[in-house]
C-alpha cells in the first residue's frame, strides 16, 4: 500500500515522526511538495543551526548535511528511524519526497495527517525551501 502526502504547510517533525511510524509498519510512502514544509521557529535561528550542521566536519569525510529541500526532508525522517539496523534500512528504503508535484501524481489522492501549521497559534516559521535558498541550493 502506497500513502501519498501533501506536505504543504506541514510542521516538518511532525511531518517525519508520522511517516517514520508507517515506513516501519511496512508501508510505502510518497511524499510532494516537499520544499513546501514548514519548519517552527525563529527565522535566524533556524538559519543559523542548519548553517552549522552543513558545515560540520570537512568536505572530505563528512558528515555531509543537504541543500536540497527533498532531501532535508528526507533527512529529517531517517533522524527518526533506527538506520543502524535492517528493519530501518529497508524502512527509509520504502520512502520517496519529491520537490513539487511530479506529472504522475497529479491525479493521486493525499492523506490528510493532521499536522498543519494552522493549527498552532502565533507562530513564526520557514519553509524548507526557504531554508534550502538560503543554504544555497537552487530548484
């Protein structure tokens, strides 16, 4: 069984602690419009500590941290899987993100997750594509 998620404005932990949860209960999970996701906080602060984890380690042996939006995402969730073991290799195995909406899944259904920035009031927040032009990437 394939889950589809819109992660537009979606809270990126509760985002990934949701999808972590199916990927190890063995489905396969797509997830669009990945640089739409909202990341909570203060802008600065944000800017600054994913500003030190990319340039942690050196440029030859790591750790490598990512500019591009589907693969912070991506990051983000194998934060929350056991990826020292197989059953979290084969998990983060079962997962796709995609930046925007690619042609065949414009017409696909997507699940409604419940962990909207909405819903949380006077909040300030990023998107992850804001924080992946500030990181650099361009998409």
């Amino acid at each position: 069984m394939v889950t589809y998620i819109d992660a537009t404005d979606l809270v990126l932990g509760r985002l990934s602690s949701i999808v972590a949860k199916k990927l190890l209960n063995g489905e396969e999970v797509v997830i669009l419009n990945a640089e739409k996701a909202a990341i909570v906080g203060n802008r600065r602060r944000i800017y600054r500590e994913y500003k030190e984890k990319r340039e942690l380690g050196n440029s030859r042996k790591g750790p490598f941290f990512p500019r591009m939006p589907d693969r912070i995402v991506k990051r983000t969730v194998r934060g929350m899987l056991p990826k020292d073991n197989t059953r979290g290799r084969m998990a983060l195995k079962r997962l796709r993100v995609y930046i925007g909406t690619p042609a065949e899944f414009k017409s696909v259904k997507t699940e409604d997750i419940g962990a909207k920035v909405e819903g949380i009031e006077g909040t300030t927040y990023i998107t992850v594509g804001d924080l992946s032009r500030y990181l650099g990437a361009s998409f």
